[in-house]
C-alpha cells in the first residue's frame, strides 16, 4: 500500500476544491427542483457546466456519495438518495462546514476503532489475516532495530488488523484517516526511540492476543499500547 500522503496546503486546496464543486452541485439540484430518485446530469455535462475536470466532478460525487446523498448506479448514473431535501441541505451545509481533521481528533478516532477492530480480529481472523499482521508486526519490528524511521510500518500494523476485523467500515475509515495520522505524528512527534523496545513488545503482544482469539486480552493490549504511546506524545 502506498502511504505517500499530500502535504497539509495541498489537502486544504483540494478540499476547498470540492467543497465548492459539492455546493454547485447542491444549487444545481435546488434550482432544478430535483427529488429523491432523479438523476443529475452526466458528469461530462456538470463538467462543462462548472468548468472543471470530469475527475474533479466524480470526486465531488463520491464525496456526496460516502454520505448516503447521492447514489450511484453503474451503466445507469447518478440520483438523489430518498432522503428528502431539507435533510439534503442540511447535510450539505454541515460537509461544506468542516475543516481538516487536527491529529487529536484523529488519533481520539483510531482509538476508537482499534479497540472495537482488535476485538473482532480476534474472533474472527483467518490464517490469512494472521500472515498478514504477522508479516507487518516484522517489518515494523526490522525498521526498529535497524534504527530506521517506523512510522508507516507501525500503521500498516494497525491497518492489517483493521482489516482482520472482518468490519468493512471500520477497515474503510481506517485507511481514510492514515495518511494524515502519518503526517502529523512524523512532524509533531519525531524524538521517541527510547520507546522502540516498548512498541516492538507490545505489539506483539497485541499479535499474540489475536492468534489465540483471546478478544478482551486484545483489547486490552491495545489500550495499554495507545494509553503509553500517547501520553508520552502529549496527545491524551
């Protein structure tokens, strides 16, 4: 998986970017009177229409997607989800109020949903997914030893768990908020070798938890590996 991620500036312009795209395209729907079940125009069309790329439209649209707004169906096109239009707009006007994620409230998020996902890999791993978290648990582990920055090792970790969970929204949102978590932990928090040792034991605990489906010793290994981890880094 590539974790090469935009830099903050970039991430900004490119959200302000879809935002407007995102309010065009609810203008449009007011202006046109649309309902739930109708059908926007071709992206080609809006394209042309806001001056924009077709790749540009079709992010907007997957964005509008991801919150249940619009609904796409292939060979067909995209609609109005059967949500009704003043639940529409308010949805709208919330998306185009929010801002880039800050790490706190990034890192609050993972928490979150580390612990539940640790839970479920437990229960439901497969040798699969046991070779995945292990082969991840010794890349991180080498990067370690070998005095090398562990940083995206250490998440792909925590990503090959995510996925063992077996929760495709849980796994979805994790790899959504990665890069960003990658970001800001390389720059606000770049002196922490003395817990090298420290992470290496607990994550394999955390690995050894999964192998044998024990869920509550898990979560349990988890909690105590973020509690540690980020109180040293002054998040919690």
């Amino acid at each position: 998986m590539n974790l090469d991620v935009l830099s903050k500036n970039e991430n900004q312009e490119i959200t302000n970017r879809v935002k407007k795209l995102i309010s065009e395209i609810s203008e449009l729907i007011n202006q046109k009177h649309l309902q739930p079940g109708d059908k926007l125009p071709a992206e080609r069309i809006l394209a042309e229409k806001f001056g924009v790329s077709r790749r540009s439209v079709r992010v907007a649209i997957l964005k509008l997607e991801s919150y249940g707004i619009l609904k796409s169906i292939p060979q067909s096109g995209t609609f109005i989800a059967n949500i009704g239009a003043v639940a529409m707009n308010g949805m709208i006007e919330d998306i185009l109020s929010l801002d880039l994620p800050n790490f706190k409230s990034l890192v609050e998020t993972r928490i979150l949903l580390e612990l539940k996902a640790v839970k479920l890999a437990s229960l439901r791993r497969t040798k699969e997914d046991l070779k995945r978290i292990k082969s991840a648990l010794d890349a991180h582990k080498k990067k370690l030893l070998s005095g090398e920055d562990a940083v995206q090792e250490d998440l792909l970790f925590h990503l090959a768990i995510a996925k063992a969970s077996g929760n495709v929204t849980i796994n979805q949102i994790m790899i959504a908020i990665t890069p960003q978590i990658i970001v800001d932990f390389k720059k606000y928090h770049t002196d922490y070798d003395d817990l090298d040792e420290l992470r290496i034991k607990e994550h394999s605990e955390i690995y050894e938890a999964i192998k044998i489906q024990d869920s509550q010793l898990a979560k349990s290994k988890m909690k105590k590996h973020f509690k540690l981890l980020y109180e040293y880094c002054g998040v919690l």
